[in-house]
C-alpha cells in the first residue's frame, strides 16, 4: 500500500533494468517541493557523470527515508532487498575487526535503485574495487569555518590551483554542494592510504605557506573561525565526501557539481540544485570526463612531506586513521 500522498509504485526503465520507485510523490526537498520520482530523474539526466563518479568504488549512503528534513542514515552496507544484479564490494574495518559489503556501482540502474532504498547523497571511497586499499583519487578538500565567506574558499582555491599547475597536476574543481569546495586529481595506485595522506598534508601545508587564509590545526576548536582547513584527512581509509554530482540532504536540493577553474570567481554554491543541473550538464556534459586521463603521481609531494619532516614539521595528526 503506497503512503498517504506519496503516490502508487511506478517502474522505471534504466538501460536494459527495470527499477520499482515506490512513494514516488513523497517531497524529499521542501524548499521547491521536489520528490523521490524528481530525484530519480535528476541522477538519470547526469547519469554518466554520476556512474563515473562512483563506477567500482565502495559507497556508502547516505539515505533518508521521509525526506531531508526527516531522520538521516549513514549505512555501509548494501540496504536488503537489492536484485541480484546491484554490485557490492567486501571491505575489512580493521579497528572493529569487521566487514561490509558496499554499494559498487557499475551501471545508472545500481544509483537509480539507491534512491528507491531513498539514498540522497552518495559518498564514495577514493581507492576501487580491485585494490580498496591503493587509492587512486587525491582529495583537496576546502573547508569553510563558521566566519569564512565563499569568497575565502574561492581565493585558497586560486592558490590550490596554482601549486597545482606548478607540479604539473591537472586538479577537477567541484562545489561541495555545502559551502566549501572539492578539488580531485587522479593518481596510480601506486601507494596506500597513509602515504596519500601525507602527500595531502604536504601540499596543504604549501598552499598554507603561500595564503593566510588557511589554517591546518587538527583540531577544529583550535581553528581560527574565518580560516578554511584544507582537510588533508579525506584521504584517510573509510574517509568519504560527497562524489561529483551527488545531491546533497538540503532543503533546496543542492548538487556537488563539476566545475570549471574560470568559472569560480563567478558561480555560487546556491546557482547548482537538482532544478539547474540537468540544463548544465546538457549543454557542457561531464565536467570531469577526463580526470581518467590525468593521473599524477604523487612522488613530489612524498619529498615534500621528507623534506618538512626533516625541517621538524609536524607528522599529519592521528596516523591510525589510515588502518
């Protein structure tokens, strides 16, 4: 029986699937009044840059069940009920001595019935299925403190960008769909999570070194409140963020969204949302189409990280995170 004012089921067909929505009339986003069946829609129109996001990665969901303003889960494991054909991963968590089998998604089917088990945003590892323990995505994730404005985080991303261009990296900028920003680059996995890390705190320190506006203290109390931390730790192990056009749990639905390096002076964390992606992505499709392309090794910023040690800077904070 379909909830009071939620609508009867419905059948989608997603390439050669069939994927049941029940409740598709519930309002998920209350700001606009957009529902499950808007949500489905909206990841089916950037469905290739959504599947390249998270193709065979271990997700976990973030799901909510009456809508965002309702309860929120955070769930690991694959939800029960999934067809045979939805994709998981195993994962070991160490500290717990424990397993998960995880949403690994290879085909648009595997999201769209995500969000029939109401999964809103999608966060995945930054290592794949074939060796969840090499990751093969660096994470330059910017920050905001409660004082910071976007206009701090689009001038640290100015800074990402230019030790970037320096090393020779190709970043793939993308709003957070929060208030911060999220720069990935492509690497072999060629190392594992600890040493990614360190790369990450080395370079965080570089862009620290050459602009005020960053501060690196572990501990958030310790952070100046008009800082951006550029969060060097979402390349520890089990360490998750929004994946590039993720919808994120706000009332006006707003989405994770790629964007250009010309583009960030101009845009606005607010200007991308369920309700303007779709026209975007059709008129520049996929943003991050070729982050496959533009690997980099991280071996400069192992020195980087070598030559602080040696200097007494500090190792990055809580090494176990990395187990």
């Amino acid at each position: 029986m379909a909830a009071a004012g939620a609508g009867e089921p419905i059948e989608l067909t997603v390439g050669d699937r069939v994927v049941r929505l029940s409740s598709p009339d519930r309002v998920y986003f209350p700001e606009r009044g957009e529902t499950k069946r808007d949500l489905a829609a909206y990841y089916s129109s950037v469905g290739d840059g959504i599947v390249r996001a998270l193709r065979d990665r271990p997700c976990m969901l973030h799901r909510f069940p009456t809508g965002v303003t309702g309860e929120k889960v955070h769930q690991k494991r694959l939800p029960r009920g999934a067809p045979d054909w939805v994709p998981t991963v195993r994962v070991h968590f160490p500290r717990f001595n424990r397993t998960a089998d995880e949403l690994c998604v290879a085909h648009l089917a595997d999201v769209i019935w995500a969000v029939q088990m109401s999964t809103v945003e999608f966060h995945p590892w930054n290592s794949r299925a074939a060796d969840v323990e090499a990751p093969d995505e660096w994470r330059i994730d910017l920050d905001p403190m409660p004082e910071s404005s976007w206009a701090d985080v689009r001038r640290v991303a100015h800074v990402v960008h230019e030790v970037l261009d320096e090393l020779g990296a190709t970043g793939f900028p993308k709003t957070s769909g929060g208030s911060g920003m999220h720069v990935y680059v492509r690497i072999p996995p060629d190392h594992g999570f600890a040493d990614v890390r360190r790369a990450a705190h080395a370079f965080a320190r570089e862009v620290g070194r050459r602009c005020d506006r960053v501060d690196l203290s572990w501990w958030r109390k310790d952070r100046a409140p008009s800082k951006i931390f550029v969060d060097y730790n979402q390349n520890a192990r089990d360490h998750t963020i929004a994946c590039a056009y993720s919808v994120r749990g706000t009332p006006d639905a707003r989405v994770s969204t790629p964007i250009r390096w010309d583009e960030i002076d101009d845009c606005e964390p607010r200007d991308f949302t369920i309700a303007t992606v779709p026209v975007r992505y059709a008129q520049l499709g996929d943003l991050h189409a070729g982050i496959d392309e533009a690997a980099f090794a991280i071996d400069p910023l192992l020195e980087w990280a070598d030559r602080d040690a040696r200097d007494g800077a500090p190792p990055p904070d809580l090494p176990d995170l990395d187990r």
